[in-house]
C-alpha cells in the first residue's frame, strides 16, 4: 500500500514539547492491496511530546463499494477521527517490550531516521476499521430479484415469486 503524501517532522523535533503544527492534505491516494484505490483527504495537529509526536484531527476516506443487495457500485465518504502517537524509530527500539515479550512491542507506530512521518500503515488500519461488513448504496436498498436478477430500485419486475409450500400453515395462522 503507497500514499502518496509523507510528513517531515524535522522542524517539529526541533521545538519545545507542546509545540503544533497542523498538516494537511487532499487528495492522497491509497493503494490497497488487491482492493483497488481509496482517497483520503483530511488535517491533523502534530503536538511535540517529549518522546516523538502526538497527531490528532479527522481524516476522510472515500471508498468505492459494491452494494451487498443489489450489486451497484457506489462512493462513500467515511470520516474518522484520529489520534496516534509516533515515536522516532530509535526511540521505538528502545521501547521496553510488552508483557514480558521478548521481541519489542510492534504496535508502535514509528517516524525514520530522516525525520519523516510516513501514515501508510495507519490510513490502512483505519481504512479496514470503516469498511462496513455489508455495505449498502442506500437505507432502503430493495436489492435484486431473487428470480430475474432485475434491481429492484430503479424497476419492478413482473415474476412470480416463488412461494415455498411448507410455510403455508405458518401463514395461515398470521392471517
């Protein structure tokens, strides 16, 4: 996964702890494995901590989805809130190990040794917390019909539908 768009913290390392600086971006374009593309466009502050950098704003993700129901693909914008902590990829190293593990704590996010702040792996974890389980185009998607394929929110179709016979007792007694 690239984006196109990477954060040189350089300067912010330079100044006191609770130093700001806002970034911002449009149009950053995130390559997904085998998912295709999704934009992200948003602004963060960046605090100076007295170990790396604190970054917190709103990032919004515009995903290409296929309609669970009736198949169309559309657009939507996810807004997300974030807010992560990076240290410096030496400072990250030195962090002591969690729990007792014996390899150090890999949830860290880090900043490299050219000072440059790289939200790769973080827009792609935010990008798989949005994404719903089944998305749909809109509320009240009708869907397709179950016996001529027809979408059903832009025509009716004129099929029989098939009703299976072992639910009748069932709904004679709802009538």
């Amino acid at each position: 996964m690239c984006i196109r768009d990477r954060i040189d913290v350089a300067k912010l390392f330079k100044e006191p702890v609770g130093f700001q600086q806002n970034a911002r971006w449009e149009g950053s374009v995130i390559e997904l494995d085998d998912r295709g593309t999704a934009a992200a466009d948003g602004e963060l502050t960046l605090t100076r901590t007295d170990r790396g950098v604190w970054a917190l704003g709103e990032i919004a993700i515009e995903l290409r989805l296929t309609c669970s129901r009736c198949l169309t693909e559309f657009a939507r914008i996810f807004p997300v809130q974030m807010d992560e902590v990076f240290l410096p990829a030496d400072t990250a190293e030195e962090n002591p190990t969690h729990l007792g593990d014996s390899k150090p704590n890999e949830d860290w996010q880090s900043i490299d040794e050219q000072h440059i702040l790289d939200l790769t792996e973080v827009f792609r974890q935010y990008h798989l917390s949005v994404v719903p389980l089944a998305p749909l185009c809109q509320e009240r998607c009708k869907g397709i019909s179950p016996e001529c394929g027809i979408d059903l929110n832009g025509e009716s179709c004129a099929c029989q539908r098939y009703v299976d016979p072992r639910w009748d007792k069932l709904r004679e007694l709802l009538r």
